[in-house]
C-alpha cells in the first residue's frame, strides 16, 4: 500500500499550508539610529565572548554584555541603559541595566569595585575564553606595543575633516566599507574611497583643541581634508555609504559608521606631522590616464 502524497500548499491532512512570509526588518523615520540590530553582535578579540555592539550618546561604539543585570550588583559608574538604539552611560531608574563589556572581561584589569555577581561572571567568562584557547577556536589578540605607522599613503587610522568637524576613522581610508544592508540582508560591499568620485585632500592643518579643553602647542598634523566637496558629498562620506546607497535613504545600516569625534589630547598617538608619503606608482601601460591622481596626489 502506497501513501498519497499530500497536494502542493496543503499538510497531510488536507488542511490548507499557510505560506511563511519572512518580514523585512525596517527602520522607522523616528528613530535616533538608523542601524538595525540584526548583525550587530560580535566576539571579543580577547576573551572569545559574545558583545552586543551600540552608538553611544556621543557618536563613539561601545561593547555591552548581552545580558541585562541588576541594578543592585552594578555600581553607578558601569550602568547604562538604550533608548532608542542609543547607549547612555547611567541608569534609566529601572531595576535592571546594561553593563560594558570591558567591565566583565576576564582579559582586562577590573577598575570599579565589582560585587560577588561580577565576580562571578567574570570566572564565568574566563572559563569559556581558556576552553576556547584550548581547542584552538581562539587566538587571542597580540598586545599593540608600536604606534600605527605609514603604509600605503596614509596612516592605519587616519584624521579626517568633514562638515567642519575632525574624526577618527578606525581603519585606513581604502578600508572603509559601506555600513548600508543590500537587498539580499547582506552588508554592502563596495568602498567609501570611490575609484571614480571625488576625493579629498592630505593637508597640513593646526592641531587645535575642541572649546573647553586645555591649549595644545602649535603643531601641524596629517589630515584628510574633504571641506572642498559638496555638503552631499561630505554627508555621504558622514554616514559612511557609497555612491548607490547615498541615494537611497531607505536601506538601513548594518554597521556602525567608523567615524570617532577626534578629541587631540586622547588621540595624540594618531597625530602626524608628515603628510603620507604615496606608494610607489606602478609602471604606466597602455590604456593608463596619464592625468589621472590618487587622492594623496591631488594636494
């Protein structure tokens, strides 16, 4: 006796299959972050833990536990709190908070008085990191003993000044990557540094510091100057996205922009006094523009 098999969009019982429809994830025009938070949890270089990465209140990325805790075994000065996908460094008067990661992770040195709950997670973490380290599924990251150097025509984390503003990029200019979702839920991968758009410019500019904070000596340092473009484009290179998804204000972002409020006195190992000195050009052929620059040639 062979079975019937059930007919197309129906079970086996005859009874109708109702579709299974994924829903977009979206991002409504009143939210303060246009990142969504699907894709934003990563590990930690050093212990091997799961972060849940946010936009701080100031623009900075921060790294918080996963997990909420209560209020009562976090000190004042380790509680924050999300509104609105934004992070705020207290609590929201609530019994429960989120706490740093660095806070709990078994690779730094515990600066606040932490309780016997934090104790606790932090031996917690510690075990999972060392069986990590043990199976090989963890290496863990070499101390950064040296400064970031000059490669390639420009610094690892260059200065860069836009919309009358100086930030910090976390990685090199040719590194940057667009931060918006493609149609198929996947980060964009095409650059910011556009091969046929404008680029900026490397000038020598005044360190000087922000309003309110102590006077720095006059030095000339390294920046990557965009003022000259348009206010478009500078908003393009602001929220970190290419030339295809600077028109499309639909598309969310699935990365924070790596953009840091550059602040001279706690960056002082990221200020150069030279300007980048460019790769070596390769060989002209045919078909090569020979009027054609690199963006540190156009100074």
């Amino acid at each position: 006796m062979c079975p019937t098999p059930a007919p197309d969009g129906r079970h086996w019982d005859g009874s109708p299959r109702a579709p299974h429809r994924p829903r977009p994830l979206r991002v409504t025009t009143t939210s303060p972050s246009r990142l969504l938070r699907a894709g934003q949890t990563g590990r930690c270089r050093h212990c091997g833990s799961r972060i849940d990465l946010y936009q701080r209140h100031d623009q900075r990325p921060i790294a918080l536990h996963p997990a909420e805790l209560a209020t009562t075994d976090v000190p004042d000065s380790c509680r924050w709190h999300l509104s609105g996908g934004i992070a705020y460094p207290h609590g929201d008067n609530s019994a429960w908070c989120r706490i740093p990661h660095a806070v709990l992770c078994p690779h730094r040195t515990l600066t606040c008085q932490a309780g016997p709950r934090l104790e606790a997670i932090r031996r917690q973490l510690a075990v999972h990191a060392r069986r990590l380290i043990d199976t090989g599924v963890l290496t863990p990251a070499p101390p950064t003993t040296h400064q970031p150097g000059l490669r390639t025509g420009g610094p690892d984390r260059p200065v860069v000044q836009l919309l009358l503003c100086r930030y910090l990029a976390q990685q090199r200019l040719e590194d940057l990557r667009c931060v918006a979702q493609t149609r198929h839920r996947h980060r964009c991968p095409h650059p910011l540094l556009a091969p046929a758009g404008p680029a900026g410019t490397w000038k020598l500019l005044p360190a000087t510091a922000r309003h309110g904070q102590l006077a720095l000596p006059e030095v000339l340092m390294a920046v990557y100057d965009l003022g000259h473009l348009s206010y478009g484009e500078q908003l393009r290179w602001r929220t970190q996205r290419c030339l295809a998804h600077a028109t499309a204000p639909g598309a969310a972002d699935l990365a924070l922009a790596a953009w840091e409020p550059f602040d001279p006195l706690l960056h002082a190992a990221h200020i150069h006094t030279r300007l980048p000195h460019p790769p070596p050009r390769p060989s002209r052929t045919e078909g090569d523009d020979p009027c054609r620059t690199t963006p540190w040639e156009s100074h």
